[in-house]
C-alpha cells in the first residue's frame, strides 16, 4: 500500500533528526597477571549490530540531510566475528519494547521510496523476525533498521555460545540503551520502559545466560552496603576470577535510569551496572563519550578504581578525516572501554581503526603501574 501524500513531508522532515540519533589480529593478551577487572583495557564497538543503510534509503536521507546520512555509514561484522577475529570486548546494542511484535516490522522508508516510484529493494527481514514479541536491536526505526541481530535473544544467544566456547575469555561488557522515541511520528510509536518493560530486560538476559556466568552489581557489592563503597574500598574482582564472565551496563541516564533503579537501591537484585552521579551509592561505572573534553575526568574516576566507557570515534567524523587524536586520547585516559565504529578501517575512507599496536585482545591498563 502506498503511503498517503500527506505522510510524505512528515518523514522527510523526521529525517532532519536522524544524524542526533546517532586485518586480522594476533588475540593473545599481554601479561595481565594479578590485575583487577578495572586495571585492563580493551576495545569495544558502538552500535554493534548496526549495517548501514541500503542505497536507496541512504539516497532518501541524503536528499533531506547529508549530514545525517554521513553519520550513520558504517556497518559492523557480525558479533560473533567482531569477538574471534577482532578482539572485540565490549558491545552495545539498542532496544525497543515490542511485547506484543510487529510493531517495527514495516518501516516507512521503503514505502516513501515506492511512493515516489522508487524500488525499495527486496525485505529487511524476509523471515519475518520482527512480527515475534520480544526485545528488538535497531538504531533507528522506519529509517535506520539494518541490523545484524533484529532481536536482544538472538544477540544474546550469540554472544552466549561464542562465550561458552570460549570460558577464558576476559569478561565483555554489553552496554544496553534503552529507545523510547523515533525520528518519524508518523511511523512506528515506541513503547515506554516500565518496570514491566525493564525486568523484561533482566528477565531475557536469564532466559539465555545462567546467572553464574554474569558479573552483576550483587556480585561486586558482596556485603558492603552500597556498590560505590566496594569500590572505593575493596576494588573489582581479580581479572581471573571473573574470566568467562559476561557484565551488563545501561547506557541510559537521567529519568530512564533512574526508572530502572526505582525500587532498587544500589542496584540490588539487577542485572545491569548504571552510569549515576559520582557520589551515588550505585555509582561503580560510567559512561563517559568525551574523551577529549573529558580527559581528566576520566583519569580521575579510574583511578579512584571506577569502570569507564569512552568512544574513540563518532559520526564516521574520524575516519572520514583519518584523524587518530580522539582515539590517542581515549588510550591514554586510562578508560577500560574504548569504543569505535572501526575496529578495522573502511577503505572508502581511510586507513583509521581502532586497535592496540601489538595486536592484544587487553592490555594492562597505561594508568596502572608496571
């Protein structure tokens, strides 16, 4: 069916805030012996499940905005590749309530396209993943849906037997960000987190994880009465008693995170680790983008033994100018996640990536003295 004439100017004027939304390697580690979780330093992807665009959708943002198109050209490796091969330890992936299904199944772009007697292309999703309940993994619906993993129990089921395939392996982080809106009201009506919606969340990550195999904030806490004091004082656990682990982090601030920490002081009885205020009781890790802005922030915090994620690179901005000095910076914070859209580079740009030089999976943390 085609889209009414007067949906038209609606998408491409969402389309206006889309850009807001926005070599194989040795595997061994260098000597980690004796360190803590907190006194490494590993790589990580941004949007890990993201696939760019397909070109006709890329050539209907570019007519409304460039810049937003730009943003979001790149595209991701499947996961588990992105963890053999490229040493990748820390993900993020996007969720969208969707209890009922279907809700994200028939975005709007392709039905613009055809509206203005373009050719779609064939279907996103031809075994129709999308009509089932559940948690679904996209960047941005109606316009950015390209995923390599539609829904949170598959990206978790993957990251669930490459981790039992490999029970050594230093713990990965999944960073989960919560969406609750979308650049086209005239297209699909994300749903709000409830408390319904974000046990949801815990509740599917139990449903493919069992809870030895997760490090959460109980386990850090221990006895203390708060997650910010056990860190301060006692520290994170020993790299080698938590190997084959996997941590959970919500991306989300503000009214988000703080729906998922009603009831909850401290983080008891979640899975998930939030980015609070420094003096929270929850406070053990934060998510801190700016690495540049930021630099000295984050030194602090790592110190003080706090977990940091920070981003090398953002936008396709880095790459397009082949400029390494956020990511130099991002290495030498001290933060132990560094995340980047280019673990390898994309030669249509540039030789930029993001890696260690001597090709390790983790390293000793550049703040932590030899």
């Amino acid at each position: 069916m085609l889209l009414q004439t007067s949906v038209i100017p609606r998408l491409l004027s969402a389309i206006l805030g889309l850009a807001a939304l926005t070599g194989n390697q040795s595997l061994a580690e260098s000597s980690l012996d004796g360190l803590k979780l907190n006194e490494i330093q590993v790589i990580g992807t941004h949007n890990s499940y993201h696939l760019e665009p397909s070109k006709p959708v890329m050539a209907l943002i570019k007519t409304v905005n460039a810049e937003a198109a730009e943003s979001i050209a790149y595209s991701h490796k499947p996961m588990t590749e992105q963890l053999e091969r490229l040493g990748i330890r820390q993900l993020e992936w996007d969720l969208y309530a969707d209890p009922k299904g279907g809700l994200f199944a028939d975005p709007a772009a392709p039905k613009l396209i055809a509206a203005q007697g373009g050719d779609p292309g064939p279907t996103h999703d031809p075994e129709g993943v999308l009509k089932k309940p559940g948690l679904k993994i996209i960047h941005a619906p109606d316009v950015d849906y390209l995923t390599t993993s539609f829904t949170f129990q598959h990206a978790l089921t993957e990251l669930h037997d490459w981790s039992e395939a490999h029970p050594d392996h230093v713990p990965v982080m999944v960073l989960v960000e919560v969406k609750e809106s979308s650049v086209f009201p005239g297209g699909a009506t994300p749903l709000k987190f409830d408390a319904e919606q974000f046990n949801g969340i815990d509740e599917e990550i139990l449903a493919v994880f069992d809870r030895n195999d997760i490090l959460s904030p109980d386990d850090v806490r221990g006895d203390a009465e708060t997650l910010r004091e056990t860190i301060l004082s006692k520290g994170w656990p020993l790299l080698d008693s938590v190997r084959g682990k996997v941590l959970f982090a919500l991306d989300n601030g503000g009214a988000v995170r703080d729906r998922y920490l009603a009831g909850h002081p401290s983080l008891r009885d979640r899975l998930l680790f939030a980015s609070v205020d420094e003096d929270d009781p929850a406070a053990a890790w934060f998510r801190i983008n700016e690495s540049v802005k930021d630099f000295d922030r984050i030194q602090r915090l790592v110190k003080a033994g706090f977990l940091i994620r920070t981003r090398a690179d953002a936008g396709t901005e880095q790459a397009r100018k082949n400029d390494p000095s956020q990511r130099d910076k991002a290495f030498a914070s001290g933060a132990q996640f560094i995340s980047t859209d280019y673990p390898e580079p994309d030669p249509r740009f540039s030789d930029y990536s993001v890696r260690f030089k001597d090709g390790t999976v983790a390293r000793r943390n550049p703040l932590k003295r030899p």
